[in-house]
C-alpha cells in the first residue's frame, strides 16, 4: 500500500481512539513522513495485565519499508509524543526534526540507550518552513503545558493538511514561546483541506485556563498549609514549577523535586535558557533535615503511577524523607482517564499517614490548568484555520465524536472519525478505509521490543 502522486493520506498507528502512544503516518507520492512517537504505560483498561510498563506502537508498517520514510517529526517532548523513539529509531533509520527543548529531551533518552551519537537530530526554529522529500512543511508555534510545541502544516502537490498535535489557547503560557492568531489566520487563507485535531478535552464546554491563573491558587493552598507541602503535577509543565518556585520564595519555603523526571525535565530546561530560579533548588539529599513547614516539594506520581515519588512516599519507600501527620500533598492535575483506582488507593495510603490531600475540585481558585483546548477553544482554531475536513486523534472515542459534533455544527464541511489502522483519504477526494493496516502494541522489557497484542 504505497501512495502515488494524485495521492495524500493519513495513516495514524497510535493516539487515535486513546490517549497517548501518538504516532502518525503521512503518505504522498511513493513517501512516508512519521509525525512523533510516543509511548503509554498502561493497558487500554487499565490494568496493564501484559506484564509491560511501557508500551508503543508497532511500526511494522513502516518499518518493514523504512526506504520510503523520508523524516520523523516531533511536535513537542511528551513522552506520548518522543518516548519511543530509542526503542523504534534502529528499525526506522530517519532524521528527526524538533525544536531546541524538544530535542535536549530527546537527546538525553538518547545517551542512555547509546543512541545519541547515531540519530541525526536537525533543530527546527519555530516558524521555519521548509521541504522534507515531497513534502512541504511548516512548524506553527503552539502553546500547550510544555515548552515550546508546535503544530504542523504539511503541504504537498495534491493536497495540504494542519496537524495540531496537542495545543490550547493559552493568552499567558508563563515559559516558552505564544501562538499567533495571525499566524493561524494566515495559514487558513492559503487553504487548508484537512485538520487533523486534538479532541482531549473537546467534550468540555467553555475555554480552558491559562497556567498564568493558576497562581493565586496555588499560593493560598501552600501559605495556609502546616508542615510540608508536596505538590503532585506533570513533571514535564516547567510553566507550572516555574509558577511553584515563585511561590516557594514568596512563601519562604525551600523548592525541592522528587522525581527523576521532574530533575530531568528542569536540567533540560536549564540547558536551553527556559529556566531560572537557581537559588530556590534544594538537593534532594537535604530535604530530610529541613523543618518541615519550611519545604515545598514538587513531587512526580499524580497519576498513581507504581514507580513515581508520590507512590513511594505513600509506601513510606522514598530514600531521602518519609511523611508525616499534618503534611498536604496539593494534585495540581487531574485524573488521565484509566488512573483513577491506582491514584485512589495511593490516596487511602497517604491518608492513612494523617496527610491532607487538596484536589482541583477543592479549592475555591483554580490550582490546575489542562493543557488541552475545550470545546471554544476549538471553534475558532476551525474559523481561522478554516478546513474542508476534521479528523479528530488524540482522545478516547467519546472525545473524538465531541469533536465531530462540534466541527459539524461550526460549518467544517466532513468530519471522519476512525481509529488507529485506518486509512484518511484526503486526496484525492476524501473517504476512509476502515482497518487498512493491522495495528499492534509493543512492550518494553528486558528482552527487549515484545509484541503484545
């Protein structure tokens, strides 16, 4: 199945009918371009009964004509987004395109798989447009809740297509770069034919907060709170610890990170100049011997996931420091759906140490902002970008038949909705063939890549 030259479609392989494992296939005349390659780590029910804890797409598809695949493109550093590439690149064998955050994340996966002196990394500046093969392309700047992301306008002879990867409206990002009303109008008046769209939150009416409101909230919670303050969030937001340093100072509190991730994530960010509160890190060594109602914690584990910092403080298995009656832990996100019983149980063990907990739900001002567009949000990306087609990804079937209702009622001429193997015609003329390709889950162990599905 090779496209031709009167041909461009869209082939996702993950991400669409779930949230997260994103990896995406365009095809134009006999040439393949492979828009990101993330992970998941759980089972589509949630119980991760295959035994693997991270798992992927299986690109067998692509991989198994790697001759044709001309580029793979990652729109932001996710892990759903860039977390398989060490595992999937040997079979691949492409240049990868990012932008500077994007690719300082992705080259410290790298250096750990013995990879990073073998993938051809080229830097991307937001805004840049230029040919990939036959394809044409241009990185439209985003705001989302990581530095730096961008969506994509991919061109070619027979016909064009915005890729939004994951993206919001958000008028005060805190760090990294602001999307363009201009910019997406400009695009919408050379004509587009398809949007392919993240539907995440697109059941959810209104527009979503910015992570610049989320402050006054978060500095309530923290300078009411007696004895430690550990706040569970994304490690990836670095708008948000940045948002949480301030706090710490203004609150006289020492910042510390639980998490290799969040370490990570804030090195990396250190690295490209996007972060700047050096004086406020505590090592987290030290945090043990600190009085407690004198630290403010940023912890991984929000989603109750086994291995994080929140889950083993729950345990009392955290190396550096244990708990105590009094402590609050703040959830500055909220439940990815398929979490939930492991973040409930983690909870009963947190309360079982006498700790407070505050949820989004709690609290009078907003303490958590979602980093994906609601429902008004979404009907003016369709009147600036203005496509004759929608192709919702990147949420479970519910979302994405939200999304298909909206655009409808907002004038989007055709809306298909599929899911992961099926193949989204947009040129010439427009249909989708269901189950094209079969589409498989890998899983990551010690013997390596798994088939597990």
């Amino acid at each position: 199945m090779t496209p031709d030259r009167q041909d461009f479609w869209f082939l996702p392989l993950g991400g669409c009918g779930e949230i997260g494992m994103n990896m995406n296939l365009y095809g134009h005349d006999d040439q393949w371009l492979m828009v990101d390659c993330g992970v998941t780590f759980r089972d589509p029910d949630g119980t991760n009964n295959s035994g693997y804890h991270v798992q992927m797409a299986d690109p067998n598809f692509i991989s198994s004509q790697a001759e044709l695949l001309q580029g793979l493109l990652l729109t932001h550093a996710h892990e759903d987004h860039i977390g398989a590439v060490p595992h999937l690149w040997p079979q691949l064998k492409c240049p990868v395109y990012a932008t500077t955050f994007t690719a300082e994340m992705l080259r410290r996966k790298l250096v750990e798989y013995n990879l990073v002196d073998k993938v051809p990394i080229h830097i991307v500046t937001p805004g840049e447009r230029f040919n990939i093969g036959v394809f044409d392309i241009e990185w439209v700047r985003h705001t989302h809740s990581i530095p730096d992301p961008c969506g994509l306008v991919i061109r070619t002879a027979a016909g064009s297509a915005f890729h939004t990867a994951d993206w919001k409206l958000d008028p005060k990002p805190q760090v990294g770069h602001n999307f363009s009303t201009k910019h997406y109008q400009d695009i919408g008046e050379t004509g587009i034919n398809a949007m392919i769209c993240d539907s995440t939150c697109a059941d959810q009416s209104g527009h979503s907060l910015s992570e610049g409101d989320l402050y006054d909230g978060l500095f309530e919670q923290v300078a009411a709170a007696n004895g430690r303050v550990i706040v569970a969030c994304f490690g990836s937001n670095i708008a948000r610890l940045n948002t949480l340093a301030r706090i710490a100072l203004a609150t006289n509190r020492h910042l510390g990170l639980l998490g290799r991730s969040l370490v990570n994530t804030v090195s990396a960010a250190r690295t490209v100049g996007l972060w700047e509160h050096k004086e406020t890190l505590v090592d987290t060594e030290h945090l043990g011997y600190l009085p407690r109602d004198t630290v403010l914690l940023v912890a991984t584990g929000s989603q109750g996931e086994p291995r994080t910092a929140l889950n083993r403080l729950s345990y009392g298995r955290f190396t550096h420091m244990s708990l105590d009656a009094g402590d609050t832990v703040i959830f500055s996100a909220r439940a990815i759906p398929g979490n939930e019983a492991g973040i409930e149980q983690m909870n009963d063990r947190l309360r079982g140490l006498g700790v407070r907990i505050v949820t989004p739900d709690m609290t009078g001002k907003p303490i958590h902002a979602s980093g994906h567009p609601s429902a008004e949000e979404l009907s003016l990306l369709y009147g600036w970008i203005k496509p004759d087609l929608l192709i919702p990804v990147h949420g479970e079937p519910h979302h994405m038949q939200a999304q298909s209702e909206l655009a409808k009622n907002d004038g989007v001429k055709t809306q298909l909705c599929g899911k992961n193997g099926d193949l989204f015609r947009i040129a010439p003329g427009t249909s989708i063939q269901r189950e094209a390709i079969a589409c498989n889950r890998l899983g990551a162990g010690r013997k390596g890549l798994q088939r597990i599905n």
